[in-house]
C-alpha cells in the first residue's frame, strides 16, 4: 500500500515508518526541515517538505495514497491556546479535508486519553465514555476538537481514531525530565504513587497503527494500553533503576496539589508568563488521576494484541 504519514521523525513516527517498510509499504512522510527529512530517509521512506500550515502547497502529493496516518501533534504541553488550536485541531481538519479532496481511501488519526481527562478518574471506562465539557489541558481539548472534526466531517474516506495512553519505550524523553527533577529537588510523589495508571508501548501502538490499516470501522474511536495497568510508584520505580536514580519520599496528597496547580496555571494565564509552570493540571494528572480502560473493542474489532510486555520494553530501555 501507499502510505503517508505525518510526524514520521517523532518517536511513534521513527519506529512506524520502520513498521510499515517491512511490511512492504511505499511510505512517504512529510518533513518540516532538513533535520527531520535526513531523520525520514535514513528510515527508507520518501519525504515531501513542508508543515502542517501549508497543505495547500503539497496536498498534490497525497493523490495516489492509500492511507493517511497523521501523528504529529506538538511535544511541548503548555503554550498558548491558539497554538494549540491551530497545530492540532485546524491542522487535522485542514489535512483532512485535502485527503479527502485527492481520494485517500482511509485516513488513521493518534488521538490522545487526555481529550477524557477533567477531575473526574476514569477507571474501567470504554469508548461510549463521554468528552468532559472542558478537558484539563488545552493540548486534551484540541486533540477533542481535533476527534470532533474527524466524526462529523462528510466523506466517503474512512475515518479512524485511535486514542493512546502514555506512550512509553526507548527513545521517550520521559525518564530524562524525571531525571533532572530528581536531581534538582523538584520530584515528589502524589498520593504516594498509589494511582493507577495505563501505558501503551510504542510497539504496541504500532501494531494498533498497522492492524487499523486494514481494519476497522469508519468514524469509530479505539482506545489503546498495553492492556496492563500498574501504579505511578511501580511504573516509575523500574525507569528510575534504569536510569540509576535513587528518588526522594517527598509526598502531597493531591487534595493538595491539584487546587495548587489550578492557582498557579491561573497566575501564568493572567500575567501572560510564557515560561512552563512548575505546576500544571495536565501534569498532576499524569501522575494522579487514576486510569484503568476497558480495550474490549479494540481486540474484537482489529483483532489488537499487545507484542511488547512492559518486561521486555524495560530489557530494550535498559540495553539502549
């Protein structure tokens, strides 16, 4: 098949190009610079330059693609709203309305859990789950829009989204912020890690990317884990061995810290601070909202099997 993919330089973008390639895919993808286009052809996939704000320019060359998968989405979780707005949600409408333009047969959105995230846990909850009026990040509620634009479009192209948890394996930056928190005194515990939490390893978000090529219904949602749920303190405990790091036992309850980081995002806002927060809603959330999801559909439906056990995406981080 002929497939083209956005944010192919990422970290879900590296190992799916990889992916489709051996699958004997023709896979182009778009590069936004020179760095991201060596990044691409190393990989074995065709580029096109450009962003996600010109589409016009190179909408042509989605003409004859089979598929197209649209990963990119911004790595930073805290700037302006319309940053956000125009990155995530106009630039999904934009690119869907070009492939639909050029005939694309099928057209795979990466989602994100945080479109369900407010204040409220989300534990053995599925797709039929309702949107939260307002999610608690701006990245969440463009990724909604984003989700939105994506189920009421009109086109005879199918439509499907898949909504991923915390991706994690080699190459995520994660462990690397951890690290320095640590190490500058800014890590603490929320509710002493006790919270439950669901992952998904980017392989086995690949293979939901990949089986969602060939299958799945139109304008149907997917979440996908790694069918594993595990606490903060035992998910993070096993990077931090990785790493070497012995973390703190500073603790707060989030009774504490959630009514903080609503204060301390309202004083950003107000006094236009262009810094990150030491404190965000988003980022509590992370860590202390509790998640556990119910993946029945996506197993029935696109026949999903996780192929990476947390032990062995450790053994690779920890090997790397």
């Amino acid at each position: 098949m002929n497939i083209f993919v956005t944010g192919g330089s990422g970290f879900v973008g590296k190992r799916l190009i990889k992916r489709l390639i051996s699958d004997n895919n023709h896979v182009t993808a778009l590069a936004r610079s020179d760095s991201s286009g060596r990044t691409i052809e190393q990989l074995g996939a065709k580029i096109i330059k450009g962003n996600l704000e010109n589409i016009s320019d190179w909408e042509a060359h989605l003409a004859g693609q089979d598929i197209v998968i649209h990963c990119a989405a911004p790595v930073e979780f805290w700037r302006s709203w319309e940053k956000f707005y125009q990155e995530i949600t106009l630039a999904t409408k934009n690119l869907l309305i070009s492939a639909s333009k050029m005939n694309v047969k099928r057209f795979i959105y990466i989602s994100s859990e945080s479109v369900l995230q407010d204040e409220l846990p989300l534990i053995d909850i599925d797709e039929t789950y309702p949107y939260p009026a307002e999610p608690n990040s701006y990245y969440g509620k463009a990724k909604k829009l984003a989700e939105e634009e994506i189920l009421n479009f009109p086109t005879e192209m199918k439509c499907i989204i898949l909504r991923p948890t915390y991706v994690w394996g080699k190459g995520d930056k994660t462990p690397q912020t951890l690290e320095t928190k640590v190490k500058s005194g800014q890590f603490l515990w929320i509710d002493n890690g006790e919270c439950l939490i669901e992952t998904v390893h980017v392989d086995n978000l690949v293979e939901a990317i990949s089986l969602a090529c060939v299958k799945g219904e139109n304008k149907e949602i997917y979440i996908v884990t790694d069918d594993d749920p595990i606490t903060v303190r035992d998910y993070f405990t096993q990077i931090f061995k990785i790493k070497g790091i012995n973390p703190p036992n500073t603790n707060l309850p989030s009774l504490i810290v959630n009514p903080l980081a609503s204060l301390v995002e309202s004083i950003w806002k107000l006094l236009n601070i262009k810094s990150t927060p030491p404190l965000s809603r988003f980022e509590i959330s992370f860590v202390a909202m509790p998640r556990k999801y119910n993946i029945s559909k996506i197993k029935q439906a696109l026949g999903y099997k996780p192929i990476m056990t947390r032990k062995m995406g450790l053994q690779e981080m920890m090997n790397s």
